[in-house]
C-alpha cells in the first residue's frame, strides 16, 4: 500500500462544511467595495523577490525569514507574494493607471509566509485588500476605516477595537528616529537580538516588540506623538475628527508602529481578544513613498489588508455562519425511464429558475435510501418522480424540514409552484 501523502505543514485544506463561510465573507466583501467605488485587480501569486526587498525592507522578519523565495531556470531570484500591496503597486506603475490618477482597487488572493503555524495564521494565507492611489487628505484614511467597519456590521461580528498611531512625515520620523536611537543606546544592553540587530536599520520596529522583558523600556521610550511636526499633527487631527463625527470609537496606540516599512502619516489595526495571540483582523495605513520607491513617479497612497482565515474563525466562533450551500431540492428518482425523464425536467427547472440549488439522485438505489439521501443533504424538499407520476405527468413534492401535507403538481407547473413554495 503507497504511503498517504499528507498536506504541508502550515498550508491547509478548506473543506466543503466550511467552504460556504468563505462565500459568504468574500461576496459580502466584493459587494461592499464595489459600492464604495472600488475595482477589482489581480496579480501573480509569483514576483520577483527584488520587489518586496524594495518595498517591504532588506531588515524585516518577512524578508530575511518568511518568505519562500527560489532560482528559476534562468537564474532570476522569485518569491511566492508574501503581501498584496507592492504587487498592485507594481501593477499600477506598469499598466499607467497612477499617472495623475485616483485609483480604488481591491483584491482577494493567497500570500505565503514561513511562520510558525497556529491559531489563524498559516504558511498559505488569503487576504482581502482595498488600496487608493492619489488621495492626499486624512478623508480617504476615515474611507478605508468606515468601510471596515462597516464589513464588520455585514458579518455580524463583535469585539474588534479600532486602534490607531501616526507615524507622521518621513522628515519627522527621521528627527524622531534620532532621538530614539539615542535613548536605546543608553539602554542596550536590555535589549534583545532581534532589537540589536534593527537598531542600526530599522529601531522604529523595536517598538513593535512582543519581547515580555523590554515592555518596561519600550514604555519609557520617547514617544513619536511628541515630535511630530505640524502638519503631522494636523492630518492626524483631521482623521480622528471625520471619525469622531460618525460615532466610530477608536483607541489611539502609541506604539502601533506596523511591521512593514512603507507606511508614513495614520496607521491603523483591528483587533480583537478572541483569537488568542493573532489578535489582529485587518491593518493598513498610508504609504505616500512605495511607489516612488519601486521605480514610480510620487503618489498618495493607503490601504488595508485582512486576513480571511481570522474572520472565518471568528464567523465560526460567534456562530454567524449560514448554511447557504444547502440545496433547496433533492430530485428522486425510482423506477423505469424515470431518470432519463427526471434530468429533463431538472433542466428545465434550472433554466427557470437560476438561484434554485438542485441535487438530481445518482447512482440508484431503492426509493427508501435514496429518501435518505435526500434527508441527509438538509434540502428543504425533496421532488419524487416514480413510474405513476411519468404516467400523469406529475411530481410529488414532499417538504423535508416543515411540517406540511406532500404535493402532487402537474409537471407544466412545477416551475411555478416551487417559485411560489421558495419565496413564501
């Protein structure tokens, strides 16, 4: 016997009792966006590994651990996406659409990250993003936010907390990044590997330590909301305000710095208690510089991501989930001729009605375990054609989940009585 060959750790399977939670988010999701404007774009799950060098950063955990990078055949490094945002940026600046344009775009698709697999967070990963191009002001950040929040409204969810930060301009943050660099200095030697290592390259991210020991020090750091210069203050205070004037409540997180590189002005996350240490649903801000950075001219930009695995648990957790996979028929089938005459008619249902979910019976069988079949896929009603209905030309429908008398209806109007039947 050949030895099983099982799934990959950290990557998963999505099965079919679960499959119709992720319908349910992914089209309330596109419906949503797309009432905001927004467009769908879709990009390579492979890119060259140089554009999230350049625009995530040389000195992140994603790019020296995370990603799964590799030699094609002619020697050019590649990487499966490990985030969806360089990749609509690159997308943007080669197809010309952030030229002296506005731009909402959203997307839906794997990423792939070498982590350590637990609860929400796995090595294959799919997110949902929405990123706009050529907005300058603090009102398109409150767009991004309010949206969300509005998603959370859709799917019924509870418990997740708006936190936000401003990371200011890049001119204030480099006058803060000194002023940082200077006090960790005079506190080196509590700091941990990873802090040591991004003191040089990246101390902002030192703030974003998970690191138990450092929270004291962290805690006593300067604080970046202290040196923000004017008009830093400003974008922000607008922000806040626009949120402030729709009722939305937020916690403003000092030390929400983000874990990725390109992001300047408002930052903000979604979090919640119930998914243990993956607390985090959705997170995104501004990122004026990325594309001049990957070789474009300079665009207002921002943006969100979230994580689609999290909000299914989450879904699962406080039992929102809807079974809208369950068909609406079962068709059985006994007798002589009565399958060549009953996928005939299942046809002609399917074209008459085009929402109606129908399984037709294969297989064979007696009418009593095909019954319960017909009971086990939990449809609302099961159609039965025997012998004596192709001789009257009838079906008989029998309600699987009601209490009600079966029905015996001509087969010229079986199309209007089950229309009639679905909708009361």
């Amino acid at each position: 016997m050949a030895q099983q060959i099982k799934v990959i750790r950290g990557m998963h399977d999505i099965l079919p009792e679960h499959i119709n939670v992720w319908h349910q988010l992914e089209d309330s999701y596109r419906q949503l966006v797309e009432s905001y404007g927004y467009r769908q774009i879709r990009t390579p799950i492979i890119e060259k590994t140089s554009l999230f060098r350049r625009s995530i950063g040389e000195v992140t955990d994603i790019v020296e651990k995370e990603m799964y990078s590799f030699d094609d055949r002619n020697g050019d490094s590649l990487s499966l996406r490990p985030e969806g945002t360089a990749s609509v940026v690159r997308a943007g600046i080669e197809h010309g659409l952030l030229v002296n344009q506005q731009q909402r775009l959203w997307y839906n698709g794997a990423m792939f990250r070498h982590e350590r697999p637990q609860k929400g967070r796995y090595r294959q990963f799919y997110q949902l993003g929405a990123e706009t191009f050529g907005m300058p002001g603090a009102d398109i950040e409150a767009e991004l936010i309010l949206m969300a929040a509005r998603f959370w409204q859709t799917l019924g969810l509870q418990g997740i907390e708006l936190q936000l930060n401003t990371l200011g301009t890049a001119e204030s943050r480099a006058n803060y990044k000194d002023i940082l660099v200077t006090f960790l200095r005079d506190h080196q030697d509590q700091l941990d590997a990873d802090s040591l290592r991004r003191l040089d390259s990246n101390p902002l991210r030192i703030l974003d330590s998970k690191n138990a020991d450092m929270q004291p020090l962290i805690e006593s750091a300067p604080r970046l909301k202290d040196h923000l210069d004017q008009q830093s203050q400003e974008h922000f205070a607008e922000l806040l305000e626009i949120l402030d004037h729709a009722g939305l409540p937020y916690v403003v997180n000092p030390r929400l710095v983000r874990g990725l590189d390109y992001y300047s002005h408002s930052v903000f996350e979604w979090v919640t208690e119930t998914l243990g240490a993956q607390g985090t649903v959705c997170a995104g801000g501004r990122y004026d510089s990325l594309v001049e950075q990957l070789g474009g001219k300079p665009t207002f930009a921002a943006g969100f991501a979230m994580g689609i695995e999290r909000l299914v648990a989450m879904i699962i957790d406080q039992q929102q989930e809807k079974d809208s996979q369950a068909p609406h028929i079962y068709f059985v089938m006994v007798g002589e001729n009565t399958v060549k005459v009953g996928h005939k008619i299942a046809e002609q249902l399917r074209d008459a009605l085009p929402e109606l979910r129908l399984i037709t019976h294969a297989g064979g069988g007696s009418f009593k375990s095909q019954m319960k079949k017909a009971d086990k896929s939990m449809a609302a009603m099961a159609l039965i054609l025997g012998e004596n209905e192709i001789e009257t030309s009838t079906v008989n429908i029998k309600f699987l989940r009601q209490d009600k008398a079966q029905l015996e209806v001509s087969q010229d109007q079986l199309a209007t009585q089950l229309k009639q039947l679905l909708n009361s």
